[in-house]
C-alpha cells in the first residue's frame, strides 16, 4: 500500500480532500496510507532549496505519489507550487514521487491525459476519441486552471504525469487504486521539467 501526500487549496478544496482520505485513506475501502502533512507557515526568506528540502524531507516523508486536487485557485497558490516541485525533486534522504492531478468538479471541462501503460483500458473502457496534443497554447486552452509547472510537465512526455476528473474515479475504489499503483511504478522513470523558479507569492 502506498503513501499519498495530497495537495491542494485549504480554503476552497478542504471537502474534496476530507472525502478522499475518508472513504479510500481510512477504514475498510483503504487503498492508500495518507502520508499528508500540513506544510503550514514556511519563511519566505529561504531559499528555493531550503524550502525544497524541507518539505521534501519533512512533509512528503515517506510518500511515493503526490495527488494535486485542481480546483479554480491551485494554480495561483505558491504552497502548492513548492509542494509540486518538491514531489518532483529526487533528494538524497526521499526519493522523487510520482504525480497525479485530479480535475475537481469546479474545473473538470472533460478533458483527460494518460501517461501510463493499460490506462486507457481502465480508466477509459468506454469509446471516447483522444488527440495528441504537443503545444503548450493548447494544453493552457484545454486546462486553463493547471499551473505553469504542471503545463510544463505535460509537455515533458518522460515526466508522466496523468490527469483525470474527479468523477471518473470518486465511485470507483479500483480505478484509483490502479492510478495510485502505475503513478508509483513509473516515478522512478519520470523526467521532470524544474527549470522554472519556484512560486514566491500568491497570484
């Protein structure tokens, strides 16, 4: 069973990550251990590598998947942006995890990407018609409310990073365990794109 770290909105998102760690991180249904830990007050005088390596090493201890829950104001949340780029940092204490971004009911337009092998066959076993798409003018068209860190790392094809509507699988303890479990598998394989500064403010 792997450990999760969720991130996500506090004020807005609060509910989204209650539920899933109440219905799939506790009990019975558990399919994931909830390794999350409130990152809190961090200085903003630090540097990008101190923030870097404290929540690498403190926050995401122990975890090998981070959830990003997407909703209208993640992208604009530097918290957030430091706990994405932490996930993807490949430390000497914790190594690198893998990333999964959920599309709330706020922002979820229907649109989906799959990065792993069988994805499509689980996740997607109805007919649905998919698109490449390998310019960054689209994915912000597609996914207006992603990050710029994360478009970045859509574009990076070894980075592996899916992205799939809440609703596809809140109902559905085995398409999430399956997302949870490929998302592991691959972080070791992932390249991710951390040329871009990490967030210092709100937007």
């Amino acid at each position: 069973m792997h450990n999760v770290f969720i991130s996500y909105h506090h004020e807005n998102d609060q509910l989204y990550k209650n539920s899933l760690v109440k219905y799939y991180g506790t009990g019975d249904n558990r399919i994931f251990n909830d390794g999350s830990v409130d990152t809190g007050d961090i200085a903003d005088n630090l540097t990008d590598e101190q923030i870097r390596t404290k929540i690498r090493d403190e926050y995401l201890k122990n975890t090998t998947v981070t959830i990003v829950l997407v909703g209208k104001e993640t992208k604009n949340r530097k918290h957030i942006d430091w706990e994405i780029y932490s996930s993807m940092f490949d430390g000497t204490i914790n190594k690198k995890s893998g990333i999964l971004v959920v599309l709330l009911p706020s922002v979820d337009n229907g649109n989906a990407k799959i990065a792993h092998d069988n994805e499509k066959e689980v996740i997607y076993p109805e007919p649905m018609s998919w698109t490449s798409v390998e310019t960054r003018a689209e994915y912000e068209r597609r996914y207006p409310y992603l990050s710029d860190r994360l478009i970045d790392n859509l574009l990076q094809k070894e980075a592996k990073i899916s992205v799939v509507s809440w609703d596809k699988f809140y109902n559905n303890k085995e398409k999430l365990q399956f997302l949870i479990e490929v998302t592991a598998n691959d972080r070791a394989k992932c390249e991710y794109d951390m040329s871009r500064p990490m967030k210092r403010a709100n937007s």
